[in-house]
C-alpha cells in the first residue's frame, strides 16, 4: 500500500498521512516509523515547566520494594513512584 505525501510543508519536510488503521499496522509491524506522520514541530513534554525536585527519607524495607516493583516493570524507581502517587492523588480526587 502507498501512501501519499501531504501537500502542507512543515519545516520544509512533507509529512506523511495515513489513516489510523494503517498507522496502527505501521506501529504493529515495526519496519518504519510512525514519527513520519506527525508533525514534530508542535510535539512537547506534558508539565515539563511545572516539576520540582523533591527528596525523600524512606525506610530499606519500602526502597527494596520500590526496587523489586521497579525491576518487575522495567522501569526506575522514580517511574514507580510517579505512578503510585498519581494513583493515589487521582483516587482522592475522585472520591
């Protein structure tokens, strides 16, 4: 299957266009990049402006299971706890 080039010019590139079934099967296969298709120039990180650092004294045993979650998942330490406090702070604002 072909697909066409879109006739708007961003950054002097042409972006590609596909439908979403077609990027999906792109994604799936793994043989070319679905970044062709969007445009990059308005791409940004969520709330990058809007973090803090934060430092934290946790007992062993709470860093062990950090860890261990962390190493189950594939991610780092800081990933979990990201996840588990949004969690949390997303279940007491819905209750």
């Amino acid at each position: 299957m072909e697909f066409e080039y879109d006739s708007i010019r961003r950054r002097s590139d042409y972006m590609k266009t596909a439908k979403a079934a077609d990027l999906e099967r792109i994604f799936d296969e793994g043989k070319e990049s679905i970044t062709d298709y969007a445009d990059m120039s308005t791409v940004r990180k969520p709330n990058k402006d809007e973090q803090r650092a934060l430092s934290l004294q946790l007992p062993a045993w709470l860093i062990e299971t950090l860890d261990s979650e962390a190493a189950r998942m594939g991610v780092s330490r800081q990933a979990v706890i990201k996840v588990w406090l949004t969690e949390r702070a997303d279940s007491l604002a819905n209750a």
